[in-house]
C-alpha cells in the first residue's frame, strides 16, 4: 500500500495544493488504476462537480506506486 497525494489545482494561477492521500492498495496493473484513484479521490475530498473538476491525483507518483511489470512496490 503505498499512499498518493491528492491535489486541488488552481487553472489560473497554475498552482497545486495538496489537500490528502489516497492510498493505492492494489497489487497489480488492472488497466483502470489511475481512473479509479481518481474517482476515490473525487469522492473523498470534493463536495459540489466544481470541487470535482478541480481535484487531481499525481499521476508519476501513482505510476511508481505500480512498479515494473505492473507489480506494486513493497510499502515503507
């Protein structure tokens, strides 16, 4: 399990902050990884489609979660 930082963007001042983790529990690459990251994410830490379109998920963070071969890192 490793955790995966969760962002609101600012679009016009081009600036991220960090507002949680969700954490990446599966071993595996199953195709829609990334996706449903992003839906935790969206889930957790937006209250209105606004919030929602401004929530992100770092992605090279989420990709190292997975590892080589789509093998998850061991947690630390």
């Amino acid at each position: 399990m490793r955790p995966i930082s969760v962002y609101r963007v600012d679009y016009v001042k081009k600036t991220k902050v960090r507002i949680g983790t969700v954490v990446e529990r599966r071993k595996k690459d199953r195709g829609d990884n990334l996706r449903g990251l992003l839906y935790l994410a969206r889930k957790s830490f937006a209250s209105s489609p606004q919030e929602a379109f401004l929530t992100a998920v770092d992605w090279q963070e989420a990709r190292l979660a997975q590892g080589k071969g789509g093998q998850a890192l061991p947690s630390m």
